[in-house]
C-alpha cells in the first residue's frame, strides 16, 4: 500500500478540507509543489488556484476571498481535485479546464483549438492605443485572430469600429465566431478565413493589430508542457520566429489608411526583429502590467522602409 508520504499533496485525502480557504491553500501547495509553468493568464500559484476554486464553486474570481470561510461541498472538492490532477498530471492550462480566458476583464471562451489569450495588447486596448491613435479609428484588422481576443476587446473599446477578424485556422474562427456572438457583437466584427491578407484584397484600415505566431525554432524546442496543449499552428514561426512577420510588415502598407498604424507582437523575437532591421525606426512599447516585444510603425514608415521586408 502507498503511504500518505509518498502521495503528492494534490492525491491526498481532501476530506477534511471545510472551506474555501482551506481548498485554496491545499490547491496552492499542490500547484507549487508539482513546479507547474505559470503564464497562460496567471503567473503565479495562488491566483492559479483561485481561478480553478473559483470555477468549481460557481462564484467570480473576486468573491472568493468573501467566501473563504464558507463550506464547500462535497462535489465542489472532487472536481478540484480532478482539475489539479489534470493541471499537474497533464500540464493542461487552467484556461483550458475552466473553459474561460480574462483578456481586460472580458471573458473569453477558449479551447484547444485557440491559444490562451496573454497578450500585453490588452494594455494598450485598455488605453485605447493612447498616444499612438488620437481619432477612434473605423476599421480596425485583427490579423490571427485565435480566439477573437484582440478583434472583441477592440470593439468594445471603439464603439463606432467595424472590425475584421482574420484567421487561417478554421478551428480557431469557429471558436472566435463564438465569441463574437456571445459578446453581441455579430454585427459590426466579422470573423474570415484568411491567409494573412489574403481575404481582404483592397480593404484599407485605420489600425491594424496582430498577434501573430513568433515563436523561433529554438524556443519551440524548449517550450514547457502546458504550451503542447495550444495549437503549434499559433506559435511556430520558423527558424528567427519571423516568417510570419516579414510579411505582414511588407505587405502592410497596401490595407492601411494614410494616417493608419500597425501594432505587431513579436514577444522574444524582439531581438532577432532589432538585428535584422536595426535601421528600422519601431517604437518599442512599454507595458505597466508586464510584457515587451510589441512594436507601432506607421504607415508612412512602413513604406519607406518596405523593400527592406
Ligand atoms: C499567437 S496566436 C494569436 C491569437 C490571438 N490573437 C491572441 O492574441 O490570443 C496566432 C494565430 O495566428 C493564426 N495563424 C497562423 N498562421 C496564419 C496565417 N498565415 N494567416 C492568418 N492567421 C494565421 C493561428 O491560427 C493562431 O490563431
């Protein structure tokens, strides 16, 4: 027989555990103690835990803490310990066992078909891409839409915007067009199939916003468990991360409007992109909540330095 010792702490025996708090404290000591990778919407153990407590105790991430000395029963205690077992035993991100992502505060239905919205754009949505953007643009282009993050957040944001929401992967437009509607906003973003540009022909926009995969040959090979879960199709980006890249920059100019803007994640192929196009003058972003490696070029220089793409 297997001593209590030699069991991890999320195979104990749980049923002593009375109340939130106690749950919240046992799942935070499970999550630290199986050495999870953070960073699919928390970066640490004990807002992890929240998230997953809070699911299978039907409240809000932020009522947990009023309810911490409430009971719990005894379904809400096996289905967390079913979730930790997934999270620990099979590296599965919390987002995907809850069915939930936070992207500024807007919840998004995820699934294995997208990846788990992160991106530090979310800051700059939330500030309306102050000071880059002064007048609310029309037309807004997600390019790699995923989930439809980035297209609904910006919807919200600009209320007037017609947005499109562009993806090669039919998986993942089923779940962003889900998305959209859940969210009431069928009528003014648009969710297309579409190899980059490829479904827009002439369209021209104000703001063009994109997350597109960038993850270079070396950090795929490194990559924790949990981002074997997300599809390759959204993160592998070739041997530098920059094939993608390259080609929304060189064919960026012909879909934005003369006074339009890019805004391009490239996260840590940050340094290949300043290497290869030192002379390139991109405005760097600066996140207070965290996160680099997302650049604002504008269409005028976007043309001149075109022929270096
Ligand atoms: C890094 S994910 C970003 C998803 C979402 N925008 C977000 O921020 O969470 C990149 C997305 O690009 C899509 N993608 C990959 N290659 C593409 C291509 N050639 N054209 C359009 N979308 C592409 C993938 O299917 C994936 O959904």
């Amino acid at each position: 027989m297997t001593k209590t010792a030699d069991l991890a702490v999320y195979q104990q025996d749980m049923s002593k555990l009375q109340s939130i708090f106690d749950l919240w404290r046992f799942s935070v000591s499970a999550l630290q103690q199986a050495d999870v990778y953070f960073g699919h919407g928390t970066d640490n153990a004990v807002s992890e835990a929240q998230l997953l407590l809070a699911h299978v105790c039907h409240l809000d991430f932020n009522q947990l803490q009023q309810f911490g000395a409430a009971q719990v029963l005894d379904s809400e205690r096996q289905q967390l310990q079913q979730l930790l077992q997934q999270r620990i035993e099979q590296r599965v991100p919390a987002a995907y066992l809850t069915g939930t992502a936070w992207f500024n505060g807007i919840p998004i239905m995820v699934d294995e078909r997208v990846l788990v919205p992160r991106s530090p754009i979310a800051e700059l949505i939330a500030a309306k891409f102050a000071p880059y953007v002064s007048q609310p643009p029309q037309r807004i282009l997600d390019l790699c839409t995923g989930s439809g993050c980035i297209a609904i957040a910006c919807a919200l944001a600009f209320p007037e915007a017609e947005v499109d929401a562009l993806d090669i992967s039919n998986d993942a437009l089923e779940v962003a067009e889900a998305n959209i509607l859940a969210h009431g906003l069928g009528d003014r973003v648009v969710p297309m199939w579409s190899d980059l540009y490829s479904a827009v022909g002439g369209m021209r926009y104000d703001l063009i916003v994109t997350n597109p995969p960038y993850v270079d040959a070396q950090d795929m090979a490194d990559l924790p468990d949990e981002f074997h879960h997300e599809p390759e199709l959204g993160l592998a980006a070739g041997d530098d991360g920059l094939d993608l890249v390259r080609s929304i920059l060189r064919e960026a100019p012909e879909h934005l409007t003369e006074q339009g803007i890019l805004i391009c994640e490239v996260g840590n192929s940050m340094l290949a992109m300043q290497q290869e196009f030192a002379d390139v003058p991109f405005t760097w972003l600066q996140f207070s909540q965290g996160g680099d490696g997302v650049f604002m070029l504008s269409r005028a220089d976007l043309l001149t330095y075109q022929p270096r793409f």
